[in-house]
C-alpha cells in the first residue's frame, strides 16, 4: 500500500502548499525597498500573533538562538535568575544559564506536572536579588502547558521569560494582557513556516534590564537588532534567510486570515480529539488531560510494547512521524504533534494508524474506537459538519 507522509511531530511541522510555494520565489536583495515591505508586514503580523506591541527581532537561528541571545542580552556575569524546570527544555534553559555565568535558582517539577505558581512567588520573596524569572509556555517533551497568565502575575517584579517555541500561535499567550516582558519563539512549529528563524519580543523593562547587562554578544545585539528594526523600511541587522521570511510573510497572513483566536480554538479540539483518540484506544495519557494541553498530546507506550519500535513503524508502515520520548521518556511515551498546520484529519489519521500499529505489535485493541472518540470531539464541536 502507497503511503501518504503525514508529519506529526512537534516541530518541525507540514507546511501549507501557499509557504511551500513562497520558498520557490526568486531570492529578493534584503536592502531594497521590496524586502523592507515584506519584512515591515511581518513584524506587524508577528505583533498580532504574539499579543503585543513590544519590538519582535527576527534571527537566523533555531528557537535555541533565540533563547541564548535573551540570555546574553539581559543578564550580567553572576546574575540571579529563577528558572521552571519541568521537562526537556526547562532542562537545556538552567543549563544554558550556567554555562553563561548566571547564578540559578532551579524550581525542579517532575516531568508532565505543570510549575506551581505560589512556589515560584515564594522563591522570588525569598531572594529579591533574583532579577528575572523564566517558564515553558508549552514543554514539548510532556506536551504539558504552563499557566503563563498565573506565573506572569507573580513575576511582575522581574523580568519574566516566556519559551514559547512550541507554545506560540497553539495556546493562548496574551504577552502584553498578561504583562510578559520577554517571549522566544521559532519559526517551525505553530507558525506554519521552515526551521530557520528564532524570534523574541522585548518589552521596555526588558530592553532597561539590557542596557546594564555586560555579557558579551555580537550577532544576538538586541541594540543592533533594534537600530536595524527602527529604519524604514525594517531591516535585520545582518543578511536574514530571505526565503524563509517570504514564507513567514505566507504563513503569518494565513493565521491572520483565520483570526488568531479560532487558530487557539482550533488547536483546543485537535489536543482534546487526540486526548480522547488515545483514551479510546485504550492507552493512557502523560500529563494532565486539560484543555490547556493544546500544542501535543502525550501518550504512555502500553507495556510489552516497545516504544522505539511503535514509533518506527508508525513511520514506516503508515508514513505518520509522531514523536518518541525525549531525555528520561525515551522509550515509554510517544508524542502527537499539533501546533500549526493541523486539522481534524490528521488526527484522526494518526489515532486510526495507532490502533492498526499496535495492532500489529500483538496489543489488544479494538479498531476504531479511538478514531470514533477523536471524532465525536470534533462532530459535537461542530468543526466538521
Ligand atoms: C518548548 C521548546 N523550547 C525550545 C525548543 C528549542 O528550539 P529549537 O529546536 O528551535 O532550537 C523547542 C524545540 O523543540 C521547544 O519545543
């Protein structure tokens, strides 16, 4: 049987036709006036997808880059700074702070529980020399999501920082409703566009924070991303990837086309209709089954079963790339990525491939029960009439 590639991760993630098409276009010279259009559009469209009016700089790099040029653009050499810590990418942050000198207060949450909030209070009482606070918007490696608004209401006395590179454009995050000084994102998730580009908002306090940091940077200057930013038409500071911000430029327009909260509603149904997909198969969720959960839906591997090998042959057999585990989850859970270009479909696709893949594996499984799960979420939502 042909199979049909249907990529499932959580990131990178498809691509519409239109942001495909877009990377064929002949590359424009980024000091002219056509790209300057271009790019002016997108930092007004990116604007409306992160919630805020703060300044967003466009990097070339991955969500890391991003991150680590907010590192080196807002602390000194020996800062405090308090960091949630709940899976994979809370991990590489604390780590990443220590290799830049900082000194970290580590809130360790086990993997799949979301950060309390009134500890991360209490932490900040504790030691007022903590100058900035940062938290997962969603932990891609337990599909678990962070209540951004409750931990934005306790860090208004620091600068808070928000990794939403999984989370942006998939769950809700309101940065200036909410008051969040510093959100990092990339570009291959819910933003429907390549791997390619890192991106971060700055707000004022944030941008104050920088001009006392001493650590040293170059490419991430936060100062030369603005200069460049300010001119008219915007600029970046140095040679951007043309293409893959053409395709941002698609991509972007498409979300705001759709409204940008039907794109967080979408996601809502596709996390619950893979929450039900899974429980009506008869395995068992990781992390709590909420709606907030709306990027990737984790799933324990049913015992017996090995978890590499249900991942493979998902792959192979049925040409769905879902996620295995990462870090301490190798093995034991799988993960359905649905942050950006994602409908009903794929999701019922990827749960009817699930059941056949255990199936095959020798586990007990009723065909069809979690696909008839999955799409009795979206026929009682009234999303597919
Ligand atoms: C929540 C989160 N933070 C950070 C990253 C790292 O981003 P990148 O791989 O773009 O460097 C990822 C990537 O999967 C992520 O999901």
């Amino acid at each position: 049987m042909m199979n049909k590639y249907r990529l499932m991760s959580p990131g990178p993630t498809p691509i519409p036709p239109e942001v495909s098409a877009a990377g064929a276009l002949p590359i424009i010279h980024h000091r002219t006036p056509e790209f300057g259009e271009i790019f002016t559009r997108v930092n007004e469209n990116l604007k409306r997808v992160f919630l805020t009016e703060n300044d967003i700089f466009t990097y070339a790099a991955s969500g890391t880059g991003a991150f680590e040029g907010a590192v080196q653009n807002l602390f000194s050499p020996g800062d405090k700074v308090l960091v949630v810590n709940s899976g994979n990418f809370g991990g590489r942050w604390v780590k990443m702070c220590k290799a830049f000198g900082l000194e970290v207060t580590e809130l360790k949450y086990d993997w799949g529980q979301k950060a309390d909030n009134d500890e991360v209070a209490e932490a900040l009482a504790n030691d007022p020399e903590i100058k900035a606070a940062i938290c997962v918007l969603s932990e891609t490696s337990t599909g678990t999501v962070n209540d951004i608004q409750g931990f934005a209401g306790v860090t208004q006395g620091v600068v808070s920082i928000v990794d939403a590179v999984s989370g942006l454009g998939a769950c809700e995050l309101r940065t200036d409703e909410w008051g969040i000084d510093v959100v990092v994102a990339g570009s291959q998730k819910a933003l429907m566009t390549p791997p390619g580009l890192g991106f971060v908002s700055v707000s004022e306090k944030a941008m104050r924070m920088h001009e006392q940091s001493t650590m040293p940077r170059y490419y991430f200057d936060w100062t030369a991303a603005k200069k460049a930013y300010e001119k008219d038409p915007a600029q970046t500071a140095w040679t951007p990837p043309v293409s893959i911000i053409i395709q941002l430029d698609v991509a972007l327009r498409q979300l705001i086309d759709e409204g940008i909260e039907n794109v967080f509603e979408r996601h809502v149904l596709l996390g619950r209709a893979s929450r039900e997909g899974v429980k009506g198969m008869g395995l068992t969720l990781f992390g709590p089954d909420e709606d907030l959960n709306s990027a990737v839906t984790a799933s324990y591997i049913p015992e017996g079963i090995d978890g590499k090998q249900f991942v493979k042959m998902l792959f192979r057999e049925h040409g769905i790339q879902v996620a295995g585990g990462q870090g301490e989850m190798v093995g034991r859970i799988f993960r359905i990525g649905h942050c950006g270009y994602f409908d009903a479909y794929d999701i019922i696709a990827t749960i009817a491939a699930a059941e056949l893949a255990l199936e095959s594996l020798g586990h007990p499984v009723e065909l069809g029960k979690g696909v008839g799960a999955a799409q009795r979420v979206f026929s009682k939502s009234g999303a597919v009439a």
